[in-house]
C-alpha cells in the first residue's frame, strides 16, 4: 500500500469515527446531543437548526462548538452498500469540520400547563349546554332588532351622597340589565323579528384587570373583585341571548372594546363563543377590531365605541373600509357609546348615533358636570328595506 492509499485509508477511518460520535442521550428531563457537521455553526439559532432542538419542548442550558480541519487526497463515492475510493491528482483537500454539544433541560412546567390548557378546552367542549333548536317562526319580515346597552360598567362602586345622583353597585347593574332588557324586548317581539343583533362591550365592565383600573392604568373605584365582577357580567350576557333565542330565528353577539375593558370585551366574547358552542342560531363577532360592520338589506351599521377619532369623521370612515357596503345601502348609521349621552349627528350619507347608559354619574363624572343625561337603554329595529320602523326605550327617571 502506497503513501497516499495509507493517508485515504486513515481519513476515511477518522470520519467513521466521528460519524459513530455522533447521537443523543436522554436521562428523564435531562438531554445531551452531539453532531459532527460540516455546517458552519456561529449562534444559538444555527445550533437549534443542526441539531433539531424542539424549543417548544426543551431549552438549551449551555453548548460548545469546536471546530478543526481534516486534509485528504481522495474522494469517496457510495454505489450501494460498498464505498469506492478514486485516485485524486495528489493535492491535498482541507475541509473544515464542527462539533457541537448542547446540554438540554426540558420546560416541564409549560409542558405541563400546555397540557392542562387543552384537557380545559376538552372539558369546555363537553359541558357547553345543548340548546334544542328554535321552533319555526312565520315567515320572514325582513326586520333586525337591534339591543344595545353600552356604557354598563359593572362593577363600579357609586356612592350618591358623594355625588348627589344614585347608587350604583354590583348588583343595582345586575338588576337594572336584567329589568332593561326584559323591557326592551317586550317592546320589540311584536315585531316578528328574523334576527336579533345584541351589541356587548363598550365598558360593560369597569375595569380591565385584577388592580381595579383600567386598560391604560386610571384606577377605578371597584365593587367587588375583577373575577367576580367579570363573572356577573358573563352571566347577564348568557341570560339576554338566551331570552332573544325566543323571540326571534337568529341572535348575533357583536362585541365592541370598550376604553375600560378592551381585554375583558375580548375575554367575554371567547367565553361566550365556547358558551354557544352547540347553539347554531346564536353567532358570536369576536374579531379584534375596533370597528364592526354589518349590512341588512338597505342598512348598513357600523358599531365602535367612539373615544378614537372625531365623530364627524365616521361617515368617511365608513365608505373608505367598505365601500361596497356604502354603495349598496341608503340608511347608514355609526352606532357608538362612551358620551354617556343620546345624541344624533345628521351627516354626508351618513348619521352617528350616541347611546345612552343606566349607569348614573360616578364621582369624576359629578366633579366634572357631566351630570343631567337620561339615564337610559335603546334598541332600534331595522327593516331590510325601509331602514329604521321602530325604536324602543327603557329609562330610569329621578323620583
């Protein structure tokens, strides 16, 4: 055997050897792998890559990278099982190679909560109530109700003394919801409705998180706690679709974030998404936008809260993001809360409509002379084709 068959012989040893190096050693939440590649590695993400960490399952508690260099005149070509070797020109080839170790820690706890969180989900699925369906209603009218009563804010604490105005608390808004929405709707079932459009959010409650403040950090005075409160306003929500399933064919929940409880709006529009589950004439409008629109027959509406922008720029608004929309419809109006106040702007093609709220003026709110607003709930119902038949009012008067 000549020089150069004793250098290929040896190079061709070394890189079994170092291929046979190669592997991973698993010990219960303990892992170690090690790879010989020609790879160039330079950071932690080209180390993730060579070696096919799952980073979602484990991480990386320290690694090294070596490299060295390996010369040799052949070439070797695989033809089956057999290796073949061919003579070269008698250069010498220099290829550089890298080892890399990494030393691995499986995330025991997300693993773990990752697991809970979708045997939560099973449960959720299975104890989601079974609504039986909607009896069959005469035929269709064309006529939408609309329900909104914006500006809720369970869970405020008012106290009238301090104010010179009503009491609010926990449960005065549970009563006046439930009061509010039985009368709206007996004021509007003599309608033969199709459809049944509930608006939820637009500070339903009156904080966003557990400090008792809201979304942007201005505290709130607070009757009861964050889960609790949420809990209640929950639980009102439930009730009213439930009662709108008997007067009309179709319920739609369009949730609106409010400057108070943008989260908490999201999180009661995924609970009552997984709530109705089983309910194929309810449909739920969770999507995160501020705005949402809707279009029945000649009428196109649109619904936000209305603390961004100018209102008279709503109209704009509404024929640049849907057009289509706007072109095919005569009655279009933007239906908004925050004010505290019912209001009406006539303008271009189009009308911005204030809602009222039950809640009576808290004590920012006296301290401001923000006082002397009928503190009310409104639902409009919507013929497809001749736009607003109807309106009806609850109110609670001073006595």
């Amino acid at each position: 055997m000549n020089k150069i068959d004793k250098i290929s012989q040896a190079c061709a040893t070394e890189k079994q050897k170092l291929i046979l190096t190669d592997g991973k050693d698993f010990s219960g939440d303990k892992a170690q792998i090690q790879k010989t590649t020609e790879k160039r590695i330079r950071n932690l993400k080209d180390l993730v890559e060579v070696c096919e960490i799952d980073l979602t399952e484990w991480e990386v508690e320290r690694w090294v990278c070596n490299k060295w260099e390996v010369g040799g005149f052949n070439r070797a070509t695989r033809v089956g099982t057999e290796v073949k070797w061919t003579r070269s020109d008698g250069r010498i080839k220099i290829k550089p190679l890298f080892q890399v170790k990494a030393w691995l820690r499986r995330k025991t706890e997300l693993i773990a909560a990752r697991a809970e969180i979708e045997e939560l989900q099973k449960k959720a699925s299975g104890w989601a109530p079974k609504y039986p369906p909607v009896k069959s209603k005469a035929s269709a009218t064309g006529n939408l109700a609309e329900f909104s009563l914006v500006d809720h804010h369970f869970g405020a604490l008012i106290w009238g003394k301090e104010t010179r105005g009503p009491d609010w608390d926990l449960k005065l808004s549970e009563a006046a919801w439930k009061t509010a929405a039985e009368k709206l709707i007996l004021r509007t079932s003599h309608l033969a409705l199709d459809e049944s459009v509930v608006v939820l959010g637009n500070d339903q409650q009156n904080a966003d998180n557990r400090q008792g403040s809201t979304e942007k950090g201005t505290p709130q005075t607070m009757d009861g706690r964050y889960q609790k409160v949420f809990s209640v306003s929950r639980n009102c929500s439930i009730w009213f679709i439930e009662h709108l399933r008997e007067i009309s064919r179709k319920v739609t929940v369009v949730i609106v974030p409010g400057n108070h409880d943008p989260l908490s709006a999201w999180y009661l529009g995924d609970s009552l998404t997984a709530w109705f589950r089983n309910c194929p004439e309810v449909e739920v409008d969770n999507r995160p936008t501020n705005r949402k629109y809707r279009q029945h027959g000649n009428v196109m509406l649109m619904w936000t809260h209305g603390n961004y922008g100018k209102l008279e720029d709503y109209g704009s608004v509404m024929a640049s993001e849907e057009p289509q929309m706007w072109g095919n419809t005569s009655w279009r109006e933007a239906h908004t809360g925050d004010k505290h106040q019912r209001r009406l702007l006539e303008l271009k093609g189009a009308s911005v409509r204030i809602l009222p709220s039950l809640r009576p003026p808290d004590a920012w709110s006296s301290e401001n002379h923000f006082i002397g607003s009928i503190r009310a709930a409104e639902a409009y119902v919507w013929n497809s084709n001749e736009g607003l038949i109807s309106t009806a009012t609850y109110s609670i008067l001073r006595q």
